[in-house]
C-alpha cells in the first residue's frame, strides 16, 4: 500500500503549477508567465510591414534575457506570419528562453514552419505552446483564420526528429491533417525527450484519423502502432480527432503494452460501447496511466451511439482490478442508472481512484444510492462530479458528506495503514486474486482505523 502513496506524491507533482483551478489534473494547463516583460503594443504600427520591423526590434531588446515569453491573444498580442518570422530568427541561437507561449493567434503555414525550422537548432526551448490559431473566434486585421496545411504539420515533424530539447509541445486547434499528425507522432521514435504533445480539436469537417486510410491501416491506428515503443510521452490529447471505436481500441492495444503514458485524453472522440470496452479490457493490466479521459463522446459525432450504460459497466470491470487510475473523465457519455450503479459497486474494490466525473449524465436515486454505497466503503474517493438536481437532495447530501469525510481522512492515511500493517493484517487480494483478504473486507477494516483518528483529532 506505500506504493498508493507514492503514485499519489507523484501525481501531486506532476499537477502543482499554478495556472486554471477549473483543469487540475490537465498537463495542458497554462501556466503565469515567470517574469514579466513590457507588451508590444500591436496597434501602433499602421502597416503590417512597420508592425513586423517594430516587432522583431522589441524581440531583441526582450527575448536575450526573458526565460518565459507570453504572447498570446489573451494578453493582446496580434501575431501573424510576419511576427512569426520574427520570433523564429529570435529564437536560432538563443540561450535562455525555456517557455514561449503563442497560442490563439494567426499564423498560418509560413510562420508555423519558419518557428518548426528554428526548433533544429535551438537547445533550450522546453514548452511551445502553438495551439488555436485556427480558431474561427479570432480575427486579425481583417484576415479570416486559415488551417495549416500538412506542409506545416510536417515541418514540425522533422523538427522534433533533430531537436532534443523540447518537452512540452501543444498544437491543438490548428486543423492539421490525419497524415501530418500521424507523421509528427511518428517523428516521436527519432525524438528522446518530448514528454506532452497535444493534437487535439483537428477539426476536418466528417473525416477524422478513423476515416483516414494510412498505407494498409487508418490514421488512428498508425498513431498507436507509433507510440508502441515510445518510452517517452507522459500525457498524450487526441481529443477530437474521430477517433471512433476502431481507433480507441487500436489505442487501448497500446495502453495495454505501453509502461509510461501517465495521461491519455480521448473525449469527445465518437467512441462507443466497443471502445469503451476495449479500453475497459487494457486498463485491467495497465498500472501507470493515472489520468484517463473519455467525457462527451457525441459531441461533435452526430448520428453515433452513447457509449451509454454498456459503455460505463465495462469501465466499472476494469476499475475493479486497475490499480494505477486516479482521475477517470465519463462526463456527458449518456450513462443511465445501471451503468453507474455498476461504478457505484466497483467503489469498494478499488484502491487508486481519487477523481471521477460522471457529470451530464442521466442517472438518478438508483444510480446515486449505488454511489452512497460504494463511497461508503471506498476512503479514498475525494472527488465526484455529478449533477443530481433538486429531486434527489438525500442522496446529493449523503455522496456530500461522503466525499467530504474522505477528504478529510487523507491526512490519516499513512498513519492508520502503519497501524493496520502492524497489527498483522494481509495485504489485500482483487476479485479472482490469491492473495488472502478481499479487498472490501481490507477496505472495511482500514476504515476501522480510519473513523477513531479522524474522530480524535476533530475532538481537539
């Protein structure tokens, strides 16, 4: 049990950044700029030609010392390919910029590869954040925003296949294709040190990484057959990229055999119940992802099934016997009260799960009395978001308290299981296990150690 402990520092680590509070747990997340730096002033400059020429002499002066760059739309910048150019000449030989941040501007394919081909030579950026240029909300002097093409997306696969300083790198929302993001997680076999790469929300209109054919397979599978070997990633988003069942369950193939994928996020995918189940039968044999997320597989997939309360009795399966998960995402996935009935009893099983997000799904008292029942007997659920409205104010009260019990028996955990451990107690056995305690019966008695310290304490 020292290793729940131990997964849970880890965990801790790898999610203490300052940044948005609403997606803890996401290695995506934005962090605040480290140091602070005067802005550009990107109205000043009435020519796009005078705006590029004041741009690249404001870079001079800041990036030789700056160690965080933060330009992105949000903080008023208004970079096109111009600026683009600008910051890649900036960026060649630069020794001290670790993080640049350029995300929800307009640049397009020129600028995109200009800042690919600067990453050849550069042995200090760690983070580049190149997301949501493609966004149809943003505007830059009157130009209407453009999908980079493959050439871009593959300008950044050979980039990665020479720089070996990168670590973190977030191209969402740019519209690349199929081919140009299996060519980039392809160029992951020639890379050793990228560990986050998110490839989310490509949008292609009704063609997705399933549809598309690969040589002899689709996009989907190709991306997994890629990452087989890959000792590296720690957090991969492919999150809506239609994927569709064949490519969820080309990728559980590969949570099963992979040993370092810590995060994967699938949402909104058009995964189904087969999907679903798929990765239900990988996660059984998988204890280092810590993070999956599978929330509102219909959005953005009209005319596909909810994974639905088939979908959610396979995952409560797996949960019974993973011993690695953390944080499990089903939000929005149609589950019903058999399915998270079926989640309600794995509660007591499981030893890992600390977060768990049905919410925007249908189930009611028959669902939330199973999850009463099973936080009952489960310590180390802190997390559940749901949404029950007013017509089941017992049972959102009892999962309150519940939750709020746990929470507050998380500081006790250590020293009850020392007591527990030194009492003579077994270790515990999972369903069809040999060791000689089941585990709702270990987890009975630890609650047993669990109630009087917390008690003691709250008496003083």
């Amino acid at each position: 049990m020292h290793r729940l402990h131990a997964l849970a520092l880890i965990f801790l680590a790898i999610i203490a950044v300052p940044g948005q509070a609403a997606a803890a747990g996401d290695p995506f997340v934005r962090v605040e700029p480290i140091s602070s730096f005067p802005q550009f002033d990107f109205e000043r400059a009435t020519t796009p030609h005078g705006r590029a020429v004041a741009f690249g002499q404001f870079l001079r002066h800041i990036v030789p010392t700056a160690v965080y760059l933060d330009l992105r739309r949000s903080q008023g910048s208004k970079i096109s390919d111009d600026e683009a150019v600008q910051i890649s000449a900036a960026l060649v030989g630069n020794k001290h910029l670790k993080r640049l941040d350029l995300s929800g501007n307009h640049i397009a394919d020129r600028g995109a590869m200009a800042i690919a081909q600067a990453l050849w030579g550069n042995t200090t950026l760690e983070h580049l954040d190149l997301s949501l240029q493609h966004s149809p909300q943003i505007s830059h002097y009157g130009e209407a925003p453009r999908p980079l093409t493959s050439d871009a997306g593959l300008a950044f696969s050979t980039a990665l296949a020479r720089n070996t300083t990168l670590k973190h790198l977030d191209l969402s929302g740019n519209g690349i294709s199929p081919v140009a993001i299996v060519a980039i997680v392809e160029a992951l076999g020639r890379n050793s040190t990228l560990t986050h790469l998110n490839m989310g929300y490509q949008s292609h209109g009704s063609v997705g990484l399933e549809e598309v054919v690969y040589g002899s397979i689709t996009a989907a599978q190709a991306i997994a057959a890629a990452l087989a070997e890959n000792t590296n990633l720690l957090a991969l988003s492919l999150e809506s990229t239609e994927i569709g069942d064949h490519g969820a369950s080309a990728l559980a193939e590969l949570v099963s055999a992979n040993r370092t994928l810590e995060y994967l996020n699938l949402g909104r995918n058009g995964i189904g119940a087969a999907g679903f189940a798929a990765m239900a039968g990988a996660l059984k044999g998988n204890s280092t992802l810590q993070e999956l997320s599978l929330s509102d597989q219909r959005l953005g997939s009209v005319g596909r099934p909810y994974p639905g309360d088939d979908g959610a009795i396979a995952l409560a399966t797996a949960l019974q016997e993973n011993s690695g998960l953390i944080t499990l995402r089903i939000a929005g996935n149609g589950i019903g009260d058999a399915g998270v009935a079926a989640i309600g009893a794995a509660l007591p099983y499981n030893m890992t799960l600390t977060t768990l997000d049905l919410a925007g799904n249908p189930f009611g008292d028959v669902g939330a009395s199973a999850l009463v029942a099973g936080l009952t007997d489960n310590p180390f659920l802190t997390t559940l978001r749901r949404y029950l409205g007013p017509g089941h104010k017992a049972n959102e009260q009892l999962i309150s308290d519940l939750l709020a019990r746990n929470a507050q028996f998380q500081q006790y955990l250590p020293r009850a299981l020392a007591l527990m451990m030194s009492t003579g107690w077994p270790k515990p056995r999972v369903p069809g296990g040999t060791r000689s305690m089941p585990v709702e019966v270990w987890k009975m008695t630890l609650l047993e150690f669990l109630v009087p310290l917390s008690a003691s304490q709250s008496s003083h």
